[in-house]
C-alpha cells in the first residue's frame, strides 16, 4: 500500500472519525456513525484511503514539488 492520504487529511480524518464515533455511541447516529467514524480512524491512521486510489487521488506532500 502507497500512502495517499497526506498530513492535514489524516488529522481531519482522524478528528471527524472520533467525533462520528461519539455520536454513534451517544446515540443520536447510531452504528452508521460509528462505522463511518472507524474507517475515517483507519484511513488516517495508516495514511492509506482505497477510494483515493481508485480515484487516482492523492494528498501527500512530495519533497519534490513536481512529484519527481
């Protein structure tokens, strides 16, 4: 797996996916809330998003500005 999920995405992805949990067990979105908040949690924690890939999206920084 190539990382395609970069810094400020993996902190929203993390932080959305916490609160989307909380919710969920707080009960105002149920287990919908939790699901969606545990793969935002896994995405951003292994800085890897399946839908990025098949996208062809990526947000990671180069070091390199034109990607070399």
């Amino acid at each position: 797996m190539k990382e395609n999920v970069g810094t400020v995405d993996r902190t929203l992805r993390v932080v959305l996916g916490i609160a989307l949990m909380l919710a969920g067990w707080l009960g105002s979105l149920g287990i919908v809330g939790i699901i969606i908040g545990a793969v935002l949690i896994f995405t951003g924690a292994f800085s890897f998003c399946p839908l990025y890939s098949a996208l062809g999206k990526n947000t990671c920084e180069t070091a390199d500005p034109r990607g070399h």
